[in-house]
C-alpha cells in the first residue's frame, strides 16, 4: 500500500520524530572548502548499484541498492527494485519544505520535529573527529535552512558527535543561534566511550545552559555494536537487527544514569527516539531494584534512577504499540511523546489510525501532553 496522507482527528498534535531525505549533493555543497574533496556522496558502482561513499571510500554498512528504498513508507518491500535511484524516490514532502508543510497541513499536525536519513548511515564508517564535525556542521546548516521559511512548521534538529565533546559543544551553540531546536546523537561512538562519561560533559553543559533537549536516535551501527550474537540467521538478519535496534539507545539512556551524568547536570533535557516507549517502565523498575541494593551504592546518583528519568528524560514511541498506554500515567504522561518516522520505510503508511487507537484510552489531559504538549515544553516550540 502506498502512502496516503489521512487528517489526524485531534488538533495541536507534533509528530517529534519525522525525517527527511537530504539531496544527494548535500555535503558538496554545504561542507567547507577544505573538506569538499572529501564529501558524502552516491555513486553507482560497477553492477549498476548505488552506494554511499563515506571519505572517499565505499561504505561497508549500507547495502547495494538500498538507498533507493530509504523513502518507501508504506510501499510493499516486494515491489520494490534495488536498482532504483534514491534522487528519483523521494516521497512527498521528503525533500521539499514547501511540500512537507503542505503534508503536515493535510493531516492536522501542527510541527514536524525533522531528523536525518542519509545522516543517519555514515557516522559508522569514520572515526576522524574532524571530519565528522566537518559533516555534521554541513548537515546542521543545511537543515535550519530547509526549515527556515516554514513558519515554524518544521523544526530543524542538529546532529552532534561524542568524538570531540568541545567541538561538538561549540557546534550546538552556533546549531541553535542558527534556528537549531536540540540535537541528537547516535547510540555508539567509535572510541567505545559510555554517553554518561564525563568526558562528554562539555556537550551537556552546553545543552543546559541553552536550554535544548539532547537525544539519542539511532543510526547505523558498527559491527562490533550492532546488537546480534547469534550466527547463521540467513535472510532474517535485518528483521532480527530491527526488531533489536532499541538496545542501543537502552545502554546509552542507561549510562546517564550508571555515570552520574543526570547528578551532574540537574536541568539537562534527555531524550531517547525511535526505539519505542512500552519498554521504559520495566526498565525504570530494573533500575530502581538494582539502585536498592548494595549496587546502588556504586553509582553516583542521590536518589532511584527513575525520579530522575521523571525530572529530566524523555521518550518518543511508535503509533502502533499496544502496551505503551497502559504505562504512560505510571511512569508520569509528561515524559512521552510519539512519532511518525515519515518516510523511512520500515514503518507502514498506517500512522494516523495506529495512533488513534493509541490515544482512545488516554484521559484527555494526558492524550493532550502525549500528542503534542510534551513537545512543545520540552523544545520551547511556540
């Protein structure tokens, strides 16, 4: 089934998570000069495929033929060819700002928070902290500009690097006075370095003391990352890593708290993405059990992990989850959110009526924070 746009019943609602497909030319354009020789492009390789070259070298973690289906929300996989060109399948309101306001309009949401996709893939393939600032900051400036005429319909968010935390630091400063709204990293970092660590801090100081939300989104993972431990799962590999993408951002969220990071920075606005919300309150009683023990007494926290998660975290989760309702009181309604992932392609086209049933049980002062109050606290959002 193809993607068709449905007006969403309830108004003031936000989808926190949306995403764009970034035009191929992006970082020659928009890198300095100095890294120009060096851009993220696409090329097509001698079987006709194309693929993303990273520093001027294949990517190994994104497949041939993939790109072309980065925008297939609601297309039948089985239809789809992998000889198709990423420029020439660019859903609706994909690459076009004008275009995705008009979408957004069309199913009642009043913003779309707006995250990468091609940004999404290469951070796995470079360890160069300076050439990965030097990406970030291109993409960074080509998306408060995507969304700078948008009436504040499109909310433009940074990409940040734990590879060098002052420099990552200095780039959400400039990120935000340029329309950047927060930012997000990824669940990894090349030098296997906890997002709780101290050495970090510089990022969530800066974020603190600007006020914005940080969150952690997945992406494409390194080898020795990705969350699989078997061998021999054939053609149900990919579904396996999907299914398994959320623990990432699980041991990163953990870290915060194993590491102090939250004790350190009271007022810093913590977010976890696209690795959906059911999971959080057996996580959060997890935590607490263990803080009550003799564990507890070996991370630097005043108090059981979920009174922070309570104060300063975040989470977005998936229209369709069943279970999540059920927790969203319990764990406290302020902290959750939703998102259309629009128009990645392992989400359906289903979203307004998945999120319907979401919802329907919900009192209205909770389905009311949940659709989009939460948001517009969290991110300041007029």
């Amino acid at each position: 089934m193809a993607y068709e746009a449905i007006p969403f019943p309830y108004s003031g609602t936000i989808d926190a998570d949306g995403h764009v497909l970034e035009p191929a030319d992006l970082w020659e354009e928009y890198l300095e000069e100095k890294y120009k020789p060096r851009a993220i492009r696409i090329r097509v390789g001698d079987d006709g495929f194309e693929y993303l070259e990273v520093d001027g070298k294949p990517s190994e973690r994104t497949q041939a033929g993939s790109l072309g289906m980065l925008g297939a929300m609601g297309e039948d996989a089985a239809q789809l060819s992998p000889e198709r060109r990423y420029s020439d399948h660019i859903p609706y309101g994909g690459g076009d700002p004008n275009e995705r306001v008009e979408l957004a309009g069309r199913e009642n949401l009043e913003k779309v928070l707006l995250y990468p996709t091609l940004g999404l893939l290469w951070e796995c393939e470079t360890g160069d902290p300076e050439l990965t600032l030097a990406y970030q900051r291109a993409y960074n400036r080509w998306i408060a500009d995507f969304c700078r005429d948008s009436g504040g319909v499109l909310v433009p968010i940074a990409h940040l690097s734990l590879l060098d935390a002052e420099g990552s630091a200095a780039e959400l400063r400039r990120a935000v006075a340029d329309g950047c709204r927060g930012a997000f990293l990824c669940p990894f970092n090349h030098a296997e370095k906890a997002h709780g660590h101290p050495d970090h801090d510089p990022i969530y100081a800066a974020a603190q003391d600007l006020d914005v939300p940080m969150a952690i989104h997945p992406t494409i993972e390194p080898r020795w990352a990705v969350p699989i431990r078997f061998k021999r799962l054939g053609i149900a590999s990919e579904f396996h890593y999907n299914t398994m993408l959320r623990q990432g951002a699980q041991q990163s969220l953990l870290s915060f708290f194993a590491l102090g990071a939250l004790d350190r920075f009271p007022r810093l606005k913590l977010g976890v993405l696209e690795s959906g919300c059911g999971w959080i309150g057996a996580f959060l009683d997890r935590m607490d059990a263990s803080y009550a023990t003799n564990l507890g007494k070996t991370i630097p926290l005043t108090a059981p992990p979920s009174e922070y998660f309570r104060r300063q975290c975040f989470i977005s989760g998936d229209p369709d989850e069943t279970a999540a309702p059920l927790i969203l009181d319990h764990v406290g309604a302020h902290c959750f959110m939703w998102a259309t992932d629009y128009p990645h392609p392992d989400h359906p086209s289903t979203w307004v009526p998945a999120l319907q049933r979401f919802v329907e049980p919900l009192s209205e002062s909770t389905r009311a924070a949940f659709l989009g109050g939460n948001v517009r606290r969290i991110y300041g959002l007029d």
